[in-house]
C-alpha cells in the first residue's frame, strides 16, 4: 500500500455519495494499484487490519460488511460529455473469511479507464495525484470529496498556468449531487436528501465543516460566497487557497 493514489479527473466530478467508512474503503483500493498495472486485481488484507484503518472497532466487524454490502450496490454517474453518460460501480467483489481473517475484495472492470495507467495515457491537466493519508485523515467524507475538488483544480491551474482557474463556481444543485447524490433506479434520477433542500442545512452539516476540515488539515483550502437570485441561494463561488500562502498574506496584512 503506497500513499499516492491517482484518478482521472472524470471519476472526480463523478456524482455520487459515499459514508465516510465507503470514502476511506476507496481510498484504500486505490492505494493498491501500482503504477503499471494495465488490469485490476483481487486484492487482501488482514481484517484487523481493515478494521483498523476503516476506525471500526473489533467488536463491531459487521458494520464492515453492511459498509461493504452498500458499496457494491451504490451506482456513481459519470458525466464524459454532453451526449455520454455512464453509470456504473465501484466495487464489484468482497469476501470476509472469519477463519482465516482475511478480507478480499475488487474494483469493478468498468473503473479501468479512471484508474489504470493514467498517467501514460492521458496528459497533464486531465487527471489528479491524491494522498491516501490525507484523505482517511478527514473526519467528514464531505472533506475528502472536496479535498479532490481542490487538488484536481489547483493542478489543472498549475499545468496550464492560469490562476484563475483556481476561483469556480458551482450551481447549487450540482454541487449537492456532487457531495450527496444518490441515483434512484426506479425513476432514474440523482437524488438528494430532503433535508438538505434547506441551504442552511447543507450550509451547516456539509460546507462549513468541510471548510473548517480543509483549512485545518489540506494543502488547498477554499473560501466560497453564495450566489442568489433574490433571497434565494443558486449557486457557490469557490477560491482556492494555497495554506503557506494564506497564512503568510494574514501576517502581512495584520
């Protein structure tokens, strides 16, 4: 298991949501893969090793397999183009074998193209080096999706030298199908919580805790005002924040 982890940038604004348990799961599968692998393999691990790094307690092994049982059936929409669309899986295997506390488990093949040889493939700007380390460091998987949000963004303006790219906006709706959208088989729709209809909600239990998260703990953080049409919240404008650079600007000025 190595910490750089490496996805196409379509796999990064795909939309789908994942618990936090799902998000750290991934992010380990992807730690596997090296870099010249050309096909995905059954991979292992101790359970207890599994569990460890998941932060589920021993006593509570069976959480992993509902976390598990969950993945394989959550469906994540990738958008390659105005005309394309494809929905497909992540995780198409696991097996927990209590006698022999080994865990095994497998990407789905439809996740080759996001994964696999990316870097010989495609050029600068098209895909995203992650740190597996940070990403299980987060304690809100909200963190960690915008953890990749940012780093793809940050390094698409690196590559093609152009700092505004490093200011974004999302519609609002995207943005919560982005972070909480759930695909809804029987009417072929992304959906998202009821809940989180109210702003404030949204505000209060994903934006603001990432924001917090990101600042504390990422590379990158972000800044964002809302964007209305008259009392009512449409979009979000994000700013990308390099931390040094933040912090050493906050000296300056004070």
């Amino acid at each position: 298991m190595k910490d750089l982890i490496v996805k196409d940038n379509k796999l990064i604004r795909a939309k789908y949501s994942l618990s936090l348990y799902q998000t750290r799961f991934i992010a380990h599968m992807a730690s596997r893969i090296n870099r010249d692998d050309t096909d995905f393999f059954t991979y292992t691990i101790r359970l207890n090793e599994l569990l460890e790094l998941l932060n589920i307690e021993r006593r509570h092994w069976k959480r992993l397999d509902k976390t598990l049982t969950e993945l394989i059936g959550k469906i994540i929409v990738i958008e390659n183009s105005d005309i394309e669309i494809k929905k497909t899986a992540l995780l198409s295997y696991f097996s927990i074998d209590k006698k022999t506390e080994i865990v095994e488990y497998r990407f789905d093949k439809s996740m080759k193209p996001y994964l696999l040889d990316l870097s010989n493939k495609f050029k600068r700007g098209s895909y995203t080096k992650l740190s597996f380390e940070k990403i299980v460091g987060f304690s809100s998987q909200y963190s960690a999706k915008l953890y990749e949000v940012l780093e793809m963004k940050a390094k698409q303006s690196e590559a093609y030298r152009n700092s505004a790219m490093l200011v974004f906006e999302y519609d609002l709706e995207d943005l919560k199908e982005l972070l909480l959208g759930q695909y809804n088989l029987k009417t072929g729709n992304i959906e998202i919580p009821k809940s989180y209809s109210i702003f404030g909600n949204f505000k209060k239990r994903v934006l603001d805790p990432a924001h917090r998260e990101l600042k504390e703990k990422g590379e990158y953080f972000f800044e964002y005002q809302t964007l209305k049409v008259g009392n009512r919240v449409v979009g979000i404008k994000f700013t990308i924040h390099k931390n040094g650079e933040k912090i050493k600007k906050d000296a300056r000025e004070k």
